[in-house]
C-alpha cells in the first residue's frame, strides 16, 4: 500500500505575534512527524534567537546536543529544549529562519528522539546554522506540542509553522 | 485517473525481538530516491552499518561532519567493506533514544555511484552529518543493516524500527 | 484523516488550515534529467498553490575540479542575497558566510569529472516560497564524497525580495552540468 505525507495543521502567526505556537490534539494514526517553521522573534539585540519545544505540556525530561556554524566557525553543545532557530530583530527586515523537526515514532510508548536541521539568514557575514540531537525522556505518546521564542517573548507576524504527519 | 503518491511507505519493520542484521530485499526500481528512517537500539552501543546488495567489496566511503556536545569536527574512511551512517549519533541500549534519517538519491541509476546523505542522532553522545559514497553502478535493490559491523556480535535488540520510503519525481 | 480540535491561545489573526481529503501532500512539479550535457536548468511558471518547495538534485560537473551548485530567484541577478554554510571535509569542522552575494549556492555538490560515475547530492528546502511579506530563506543539506576526498555541508541562503518565487535557475559554478545530472521540483501543499 502506498502511503503519503499528510499536512496535519499550519499555523501563520498574525499581526498581534504569539508568544507561543501551539498544535493540539495530534492525530494518533499516523508514525512519524515533521514540523517545518519559518520564523522570526522579536529577540532584542541579536540576529537569532533558538526556538524551545515543548510535548504534551511538559517541559521537563529534554536533553541533546547541538552542532552549529555562526558563520565563522563552528562549534558543538548541550541543549535541553531547543529544537529550531528562528531571526530576531537586528537580522535583516522581513528574513526569517527555516527549520526542520522530525519526529520519528510520536506516538511510542519509549523514549522520544528528535532530528532538527535549521537555519536563519541575515544579510551578514554572522547568521547561525545547527543541527540538533534531541531526547524527550518520556514514553507517553506526544498528543501536542509547542515551540516558543527561547529569549524573545513572542514570534513576529508571518511566522509560520506546518505540521505533517507521515505513516 | 488516480493519482500516484510521490513519498510512498515500501516497507517497514519493528524488531520484537533480537536480529543480527535487519534486510530490505527486492526494492522496486520504480522510484527515484530513497528515504530510510531509523531507530535503533543495540546491545552494545555501536554504529548503523549498511551494504547494499550484500556487497562486502570494497566500495563503500564517507565524510562525517559531527558535533560531541564539546567538540564539533570532521573525519573521513575510504574503500571500505562496509558503509556506515552513524559515528556520535549511534544507537544505545535504550529504546527511542537514537534515530537516523538517510537520503539515498538516484538509488536505480545504473550508470552512476550511490550518493548518500543521513543525519544520525542521539541526544546523549552525539549529532552526525554524512554523506556516503558506494562505488557501484548497480541498482540498489537490497539494502542491509548491521550494529557493530557485519562480522561482529552485537544485534539489533527489541524496539528498533526502519522504515523504508520511495520518493517518485516528476516527469522530465 | 480530520483535525477534531485546535487551540488558538488568543493568538490575533492566526491562521489554522483545515484537513482535505486530499492527502497528497508532497507532489512533483517538474524534473530534469539531463541526456547530455547543459550549462543551466531552469524552472519557469512555479505554481503558487504549494506551502513549500523542495528541490532533490544530484549533479556532476563537467570540469577537472568540484563545483557549487548555484541558483537565482526570478531572473535576479543583483546583489541581493545572502548566504552561509557550516561544513565538514574530514579534517575538521568550518562556517562561513557572505552578504550582498549575486547568487545562492550549494557548496562543493557538483563533483568534479575527474571521479567516473561520482555525483554529488543536495536536498533543498524552501519555506514559504510564495508568501508575499517574506524574504526567501533556504536551507540545504548536501555533499560529495569520492572515496579520496569529501565534503558534507548545511548550507542556507536568504533572497533579500518578498516577491514569490515563480522561476529558479540554477547553474555550476564554472563549467556545465554533466549527464545524467538530475533537479526535481517538488511542492508540499498549504
């Protein structure tokens, strides 16, 4: 049988910003997710800010690791829950960042791993690349998810995210 | 006229028990890339490696670009008997924790080498970019995944998935 | 498959898309395969009813050393992209970045002609790509390996322009594309 990505919900942030982009109720049929985000934080002082996930409410039981570029060298970390990274105020007007968050086994009774590739752009020679390693040591099966600013208290007009489910 | 989806689910399997080598055989020419996604657990902390064909030649290479949570670098095996996708990003004991996503692109073609791109992850050890190369113009029809090399002891334990996606393009 | 509930969060003018029962997602909207080959391969008239693009290509340079893979958004050839990458050649890890660049780039994925057979490989994300109030960042996953020498990259590029992108152009950096070169176009629906 052949089987398809399916568009779960996209969420565009509009002109009052959103201190949060949420998805509930996620439907349980499906095996894997991808959440794609295009956005900008209105972080002060900086080009980016990293962008924070949260399943199911929950806050708690995130690690990983972090490799990332700056556009002069590069160098790894710890993280916890970052899982993108989107522009900020002093990039470039109307950049955005594009991430990739990818999911497999969301509805599991194990621990969850997540895949994260992202990018922002600024018409400068610093703008930061990562890759992320992410674990939510938790085996409930995620039923919604969240990602907000990690600095920045609200993700700017035109930010977006699409979530897909893949079986 | 029905339509033909593009991102097609070919196979999947979830280990219930112990494998020594997990095999995707007879995969349809009919696609244009391959996409595999992986979670592995094995019962010795050890790397994903692959053939494709059941070939132990000599024709497998690779660049890793990797980040340890400290140390972020590069490393490089040529002309190799076995391709390999992980090298921080490996899998552990413990189920859900690792995951690799693997993009095999122009997997018929058999008038061109196998290029591979994968990300490989795990939160506790390490993040994996690599690109693999199998120097073979055969079509892949068979691909094969071991832990701890094909030759070793180690398995794949309960709760390791692999799923096996073909991505039809369009027309020329 | 349907959504049964969403949550707003008092988010003002946001947007939630309803699920159709047209579940094909990710579609094809063109492919060149070359037979021979070809300085450029473009694509013109992108629909504007997807979300996102996606461009899969595995390329071969036709000169004695590896190319980028390069491209331009509808026509413009100005200084008004930027780009940057974060990438690994077996030595060591390297980042690096440019601004008012003509042009945006997959590093090193066009392989040289030097290495029989070897071709390189890139996946190419566009997000947004027709949204008007936007400029246009991309994030690419890409590399070459030729059982001597490789390179894998994260790179991104942003086009400094909100206009929707209706053609791509995409190019080597010096040299053309070789046979068997290969660029498909994929849209991934609202």
């Amino acid at each position: 049988m052949a089987l398809q990505i399916y568009k779960i919900a996209t969420v565009e942030v509009g002109s009052a910003g959103a201190s949060s982009i949420d998805f509930a109720s996620i439907p349980q049929g499906y095996t894997d997710l991808k959440l794609v985000v295009c956005g900008r934080s209105n972080r002060a002082s900086s080009v980016f800010d990293d962008i924070l996930i949260s399943f199911n409410g929950s806050t708690s039981s995130f690690t990983g690791r972090e490799l990332y570029g700056n556009g002069a060298s590069a160098a790894s970390i710890t993280t916890a829950r970052a899982a993108s990274i989107a522009t900020a105020s002093t990039a470039t007007t109307n950049a955005f960042g594009n991430s990739e968050i990818y999911v497999p086994n969301y509805t599991s009774a194990n621990y969850k791993s997540f895949s994260v590739d992202g990018v922002q752009e600024t018409n400068a020679t610093t703008a930061y690349a990562i890759m992320i390693a992410g674990l939510w040591s938790n085996t409930a099966a995620i039923t919604s998810l969240s990602l907000s600013p990690s600095v920045g208290t609200s993700f700017d007009q035109y930010s977006t995210a699409t979530l897909y489910g893949i079986l | 006229m029905a339509k033909t989806a593009t991102y097609s689910l070919i196979a999947s399997t979830t280990l219930t028990g112990t494998a020594a080598q997990i095999d995707f055989n007879s995969i349809p020419g009919t696609f244009t890339d391959l996409v595999m996604v992986i979670t592995g657990v094995s019962n010795s902390n050890d790397n994903i490696f692959y053939r494709f064909n059941g070939s132990s030649s000599a024709f497998y290479s690779r660049t890793d670009l990797y980040g340890t949570g400290t140390t972020a670098s590069s490393i490089r095996a040529s002309s190799q008997t076995q391709g390999r996708l992980t090298n921080y990003g490996y899998p552990s004991t413990t189920v859900g924790e690792q995951n690799t996503i693997w993009h095999i692109m122009d997997y018929a073609n058999t008038t061109t080498y196998k290029t591979s791109l994968c990300r490989s992850n795990r939160a506790s050890s390490g993040v994996d970019a690599m690109v693999n190369l199998f120097s073979s113009t055969s079509a892949i029809t068979s691909i094969s995944l071991a832990t701890n090399t094909f030759t070793g002891t180690a398995n794949w334990q309960s709760g390791t998935t692999a799923k096996l996606y073909g991505i039809q393009a369009g027309s020329n | 498959m349907s959504i049964t509930r969403l949550t707003t969060n008092g988010l003002t003018g946001t947007k939630y898309d309803t699920v159709s029962a047209d579940n094909y997602y990710m579609e094809p909207i063109a492919t060149t395969l070359l037979a021979s080959s070809q300085a450029t391969i473009s694509f013109t008239n992108i629909p504007q009813n997807y979300k996102h693009l996606q461009v899969r290509a595995f390329g071969k340079s036709t000169t004695t050393s590896d190319q980028d893979l390069r491209w331009q958004y509808n026509g413009d050839t100005s200084a008004s992209y930027s780009i940057h990458y974060l990438l690994g050649n077996g030595s060591g890890a390297f980042a690096a970045g440019a601004a008012n660049n003509t042009l945006i780039r997959a590093n090193s994925t066009l392989v040289r002609s030097t290495y029989t057979s070897v071709y390189g490989a890139v996946v190419i994300d566009i997000l947004d790509y027709a949204n008007p109030y936007k400029n246009k960042t991309s994030r690419h996953l890409g590399g070459s390996e030729n059982n001597t020498s490789g390179q894998i990259i994260l790179d991104s590029g942003c086009w400094y322009n909100t206009a929707p992108i209706t053609s791509i152009l995409f190019y080597p950096s010096s040299g053309n594309f070789d046979t068997y070169s290969r660029i498909s176009l994929y849209g991934l629906k609202a």
